[in-house]
C-alpha cells in the first residue's frame, strides 16, 4: 500500500456523523458525505456567513512547534556560545524597540484626539453659547451632529473599504493569534495604519467609545513587524533579526506587543504582562515574562517623556497611560469592614448588567453579520450611531436643569452655561460634552454634590444603550472606557442614594470611591477579565488600597455574569467560527479516543516521492491539507508503509520553487544546498503552489524528504483520550499530531479543529459543524 489516495474533505466525519443520524463518526471514510454537504451549503440562506454552532474551515493554525530537521540540526551544530549570546541580546533589542513604537503611537493617538476634539468642542460651544441668547438652538445641535457624522464617516470608510479586520478593538483578534490560530491580515502594516487613524476618527467623531483596545491591537502589530526585520507589504528587508522569521518566535513577540499596548493605555505594566499572560500566550516562560514586562515598561515611559514634553513639563514622568484616572488620596477614600458586603452586591449588579450588554451585542451583531455586510451599509450605519449619539446627547443636555455653580478651582474642560443663571454650568454636559476619559475623571473626582441623582441615572441609561449599539461598528473602537463610564455613573449614583439613606451618610460614603468599584464591576461583568484586570485598575488609581474591593467586585461580576452568557470578546470569537481551543478540554471528555476524533483516512508522502504526485497532492483543492505525515515502505516485505516523519506544505513549496530534485542533484555537483535561510526568506506569505511552474518531465522526478522532513514528530496511539490529545496539543502549541497503532502505521491526524469541534454546552458534550465559510 504505497500512497493513500482516496481523499476525504478534513470535514467529512462532521457531515457523516450529522447525515447518518450517529453518535459516533463513522471511520471507513466513504466518499457518501460530499453531496450531502453541497447540497447542506446550497440550502443555506446566502447572508449568513457565521453561526456560532459552526467552525470555519479556513483559518489555518499557527505552527508553535520548531521542525527539527537536519537543516536546523546542523544549523545550530554550526552556531557558536557567542551566536547564541547575540540572539539572546536581539530578542531584548526587539522587545525595546516594540515598547519604544507602541509608546509612540500611543502618545500620536493621544494628542491627536486630544487636539482635534478640543476644536470640535470649542467650535461647538461657541455655537451653542450663540445661539442661547438670540434663540434657535437647533442649527447647534444640526451643526453638532454634522460634525460627528463627517469625522466618523472617514473613520468607517477607511475600515470598511480598505480593511476590515481593523474594525473593533481588535482584542477578539490578537485572543486567537496567541491562541494559534491564524487570521488572515490580522498583523499587517495596513491594518495599523487603518487602526491608528480610525480609532482617531470614532473618539473625536464622539461616538461611544475608547482608545484603549485598539492600543492592544496596534502594539500586537508592531510587535510583529519590528521582529521579523522587514516588511512585506513594503517590499523592503532590511537583512536583520532573520532568525526571528518562524511562528514561534513571532508569537511570543507578539505577546509583548499586546503587553505593551496594555501598559500605554493604562500606565500599567505588571497589567500588561499579566493580560498577555491570562488572555494570550499558551506557552510561557521565565524569561518571556521578563522581556514582556521590559517591553512593557519602556511603552510606559515613552508614553510619559513625550506626553510631558507636549505639556510643557519636559521630563516629568508622572503621567503614566492615555487613561489616567487621577489619583485617589488615601484619606479621602478609606472603606470599612461593612461596605464589603455593599461592595460584592454592586458586583453583582455589575454581572447583571454586563451580561445585560452581551446579549444585546450579541443580537445586534447576528443582525448585522445578516443584513447589514455590505461595506457602503456599514458606513451608513457608522454615520447614522454617529448622528444619533450627538441628538441624544444634546435633547439630555437641553432638558436637564441639574445647574452646579462653577467653583474657583474648576475643572471642567468645556462648562456649558445654557440655561442655568450666570456663574453655574449645566452638569450634565460634563458628562456628555466630553471626551469619554475626562467625563471617566470627572465622575471619580468631582465634588460629593456635583451630580444629581437623576442626572447620573438618565446619563447611565442612555449611555448603556449607546455603547452597546457602538460595539461591533465598522470603526476601530475599544469597549474599556464606556464600560468604565457606565459603571461611574452608576456607581456614584449608588453612592449618592446611600449618602440619602443613612442621615449622617456624608462621611462614609464618598460617590468617588463607589463610581470607581462601579467601573471595576461593569467592566468586569462585560469583559470578565479577574486578574489582568484587577491590577490594571490598582496600577491606574495609584493606589494599592482599593485591591481587595477591585478583586472581590470583579470575581462577583465573573461569576454572575458567566451565569448567563459569556465574556463579550469569547462572544465575538465565537461569532466568527473560529476554532479557539481553552485551556482544558470538555470537563465530560474522558470516554471520547483520538481515534474518535482524529480525521482520517490521511494523505501520505513517501520518503522518495515523484514530483507530479506532490504537485498533485499539493493542487488538490478539495483537501486543503498543510500536513502530510511521511511513511517509508520497508523493502521487499508488503508490510503496510510505516511513520518516519511530517512534513509541512510550506516546505514542500519551498523545496518545489528551488527545484530540490534527486536527479538534478546528481547530475548538477555544483548546485548549492537549501538552507534554513531560504525557507525563512519566503515566510510567512508563501507562494500558493498555483505559481510554481512544474514541466512535464520533472513532474518524473523523484524529491528526498529525509533532510527537510521533522523526523520525529509527536504521535499518539489512537486509544489515547480527549483530554489528554488535548493537553499535549494545547501546551506544546501544536499544529498536527499523528495518530499511529501498534505498528507505527498512520491512522489518522489531529489538527486544532478536531479538538475545538468538542464543547461543553447546556445538554453535555456537544460537537460543532464544520462549515467552509
């Protein structure tokens, strides 16, 4: 038996398991389920591309393993102590540089945003402060929404017409990138170039929503542009960190990036290194953590010089992140032993409320992923959320009548005076005549009696339905500072209300104090993030404190939120049928085998293979394979083929376009041995197999895997359970992973979608379609 040949689509027990009505997939692998399948695709309505009860077949995995072949064996035979020293001394270099970029364009968002939404409010004030005298207040709010529409029209065109993987905060994305799963254009220079200035256009165009999750996104990319040496999309190499240029390395840089975003948004490192470390990265080390949190620290005070020269204070370093909540002093915010209580039920409230969003969200984005996918709708909408936000926010500003005298020492960026007597402003336009950070300030710090009870309950109302519709826009946004916003409100409305109840209330209860428990328990409840989080909204009060109360209201608001549905960015991965693994498989698993699981029958090379069947094999659209496992025949016995190796399709393209042929080389002495350097130089973007050019009569020559080929690749015998094919996969970040008897012969191979299909829902153990979208 030399070459499997019959083929089956990776999907086909999925459709066989589901056509025939059994509980377990049937492993003859008959050819029956294709039509089925068809037919299954052509019956679906045509608008909806995702199903959360599906798993898309075309995101590929990511390869974390190294390919130990005798390339990379004499490779590093060849390299010396001090080769490794330097390596070692440019993975901190990179790491440097990717804090020192993120910093960067934290500090260009900044003062950008910061800039043009000074204008716009000054433009607008003006307007307004008019127009309240002579009457006709309506052309200043006509103006108002303009303005907003336009900004973020130009933000939500360059997202939905150039690209779209940019919309968002990107999170979701950077989530499976570290997870291994590969999305397509996730790291590309276009998308941060798209980021940075959409994410510019929707804070200053005055939607509902922050700067903060793009910063993860943006630094993610950096991370992985700055490692490689070189950028594709420019065409420029520029011969430096080649060693870096494989997935594993890539990875883990990456990471650092994404810590380091985190860092600059909230002037919190340990934040970022413990986000990079509960969110992202499978595979962890001493070393990597302290890298990170270099990475980390250097985007800090990046951020910190060049913001302190754009203030004027050059060289001071004590404004750490775009975010900065101000400091809370010590005094002004003891807390008690009996507000504990008090401090778990709003993280209660905060579970219920964000649970409250999710669903909305996840409704809202079912309808949208329906009807609203082509990109000039998607603008409209953007342009449409926009104008609605100013509308609503001016009608709240124009009937409140909370007037607050001004104080000496105010604070307020943009007092709006409209109706209330000379020397007051309108409270209400702090809260909505803002940018979100600063109305995020003002609830923490104002006086006690700044906000009336109503102000702060109409403001949470409409502002939690404004973010939840923002969510999920063509634009680049984050969902931090609404969420943080949101759970200010309420909770110093919280406060407010206790102060009311108990009469001698003034003193302990401090709305400051509640409105900063309130943000930690909102956000919590939409994102359920504990630990990153917990020490992120420690490093941004300044104030170690509040650790107790953040960590017992963001457990709270886990808990009761994950009662109902999950955290919103594991909503949105599952939106897109993307084949995220989780740390542990499926608590009922044990009963399942790799043999259950596995797809099969399988695709082999052997060791000596004719040209035209790789070619074949590798032109083959209906088995988009990127493994093939390599079997050797042992001579003149007809014993069935055994296991001697894996070898990837990236490889097999690579050895095809240098012509890496036994003939050639036996006829040509001179020809020059491939390289670890050649197979680098083409990643990551390697040529499809449709460009190679392959003549009639080398497709008769033969090809020697034995020196390209990882010749011991993991395996496992195929009465091996679920979780433990799963535990090996996850923690070793593998790709493929055979299946062999007793005899070493390849049953069957394990790739990430075999192990995500499995999922714990609400009747046991359930296993998801797989679907070509």
């Amino acid at each position: 038996m030399a070459n499997i040949t019959k083929k089956v689509s990776w999907s086909s027990r999925a459709d066989e398991s589901g056509a025939t009505g059994e509980g377990t997939p049937l492993l003859n692998g008959s050819e029956q389920p294709r039509h089925s399948r068809q037919d299954s695709l052509r019956g679906r309505p045509k608008e909806i591309p995702h199903n959360e009860k599906l798993l898309s077949l075309k995101f590929e995995s990511l390869d974390y393993d190294n390919i130990e072949n005798q390339l990379f064996l004499e490779e590093e035979r060849r390299m010396s102590y001090m080769g490794f020293r330097c390596l070692e001394i440019s993975r901190w270099v990179v790491c440097g540089l990717i804090g020192f970029l993120t910093g960067l364009i934290a500090c260009f968002i900044d003062i950008v945003v910061e800039e043009l939404a000074g204008f716009k409010y000054q433009v607008v004030k003006e307007n307004i402060e008019k127009f309240t005298e002579v009457g006709g207040l309506s052309i200043s709010l006509i103006l108002w929404a303009v303005l907003n529409s336009a900004i973020v029209m130009v933000g939500a065109i360059i997202v939905a017409f150039f690209e779209p993987i940019a919309a968002g905060s990107g999170i979701p994305q950077i989530k499976c990138y570290l997870n291994g799963v590969k999305i397509p254009r996730v790291v590309r220079l276009k998308t941060l170039v798209v980021k940075v200035c959409g994410v510019i256009c929707s804070v200053v165009g005055g939607l509902a929503v922050g700067k903060e999750g793009p910063m993860i996104h943006s630094g993610a990319v950096v991370a992985a542009g700055v490692s490689q040496g070189r950028s594709t999309s420019l065409k420029r190499d520029f011969k430096i960190f080649e060693y870096f240029r494989r997935d594993t390395e890539k990875r883990d840089f990456v990471s650092a990036g994404a810590a380091a975003g985190v860092s600059a948004a909230f002037g919190a490192p340990v934040g970022g290194v413990l986000f990079s470390l509960e969110e992202g990265a499978s595979f962890w080390n001493q070393m990597l953590t302290w890298r990170i949190f270099f990475a980390s620290m250097i985007s800090t005070f990046t951020l910190n010089f060049f913001l302190s020269i754009y203030h004027n204070k050059t060289g001071d370093l004590s404004s750490p992140g775009l975010i900065n909540f101000g400091r809370f002093e010590s005094d002004s915010v003891a807390y008690n032993l009996y507000e504990i209580p008090l401090f778990i039920a709003m993280g209660a409230i905060g579970g219920l409320l964000g649970a409250l969003f999710n669903v909305l969200n996840y409704w809202l984005t079912i309808f949208r992923i329906r009807y609203v996918h082509r990109p000039c709708l998607q603008v409209m909408e953007a342009m449409l959320v926009a104008a609605v936000t100013a509308t609503v926010s001016f009608t709240m500003i124009y009937f409140s009548n909370d007037c607050q005298p001004l104080g000496p020492e105010h604070t307020e960026e943009y007092p709006l005076q409209l109706f209330c007597a000379d020397g007051e402003y309108n409270s209400m336009a702090t809260a909505f005549f803002n940018t979100p950070e600063r109305s995020v300030r003002s609830l923490f710090h104002n006086q006690p009696d700044t906000y009336n009870p109503l102000t702060l309950g109409l403001f949470t109302l409409t502002y939690f339905f404004l973010a939840c519709w923002t969510y999920g826009l063509a634009v680049s946004a984050g969902v931090f500072i609404p969420s943080l916003l949101i759970g200010a409100a309420w909770g110093r409305l919280f406060g407010r209300l206790l102060a009311a109840i108990t009469s001698s209330g003034s003193i302990w209860a401090d709305p400051g104090k509640y409105a900063l428990i309130g943000a930690a328990a909102q956000l919590g409840g939409i994102v359920r993030m504990t630990l990153s989080l917990t020490v992120i909204m420690v490093e941004a009060t300044g104030n170690v404190t509040y650790g107790l109360p953040i960590m017992l209201v963001l457990m709270t608001a886990k808990i009761v939120g994950d009662y109902f549905v999950e955290g919103l960015y594991d909503i949105h991965i599952k939106l897109q049928s993307v084949p995220f693994l989780h740390w542990e498989a499926p608590a009922t698993s044990h009963w399942l085998t790799a043999r259950e699981v596995m797809s099969s029958p399988v695709t082999c090379l052997n060791r000596i293979e004719k040209v035209g069947t790789i070619v074949d094999t590798l032109s083959n659209t209906s088995t988009n394979h990127n493994g093939f496992p390599v079997v050797v025949q042992v001579t003149g016995s007809d014993e069935p083929a055994k296991l001697c190796g894996l070898i990837l399709r990236s490889q097999l393209i690579v050895l095809l376009k240098h012509k890496v042929f036994v003939e050639l080389a036996r006829s040509r002495l001179t020809q020059r041995k491939l390289q670890l350097k050649d197979f680098r130089d083409a990643y990551p973007r390697f040529p499809p197999i449709q460009s190679i050019h392959v003549s009639q009569d080398e497709r008769e020559c033969m090809m020697d895997l034995s020196e390209f080929m990882n010749a011991t690749p993991y395996t496992v015998p195929q009465e091996t359970s679920l979780p433990r094919v799963f535990k090996l996969f996850r923690a070793l970040g593998l790709r493929h992973l055979v299946v062999v008897d007793d005899e070493n012969r390849v049953v069957g191979l394990v790739t990430r979608k075999d192990l995500a299909r499995y999922h714990l829902g609400k009747h046991g153990l359930e296993e998801l379609q797989l679907a070509q979208t």
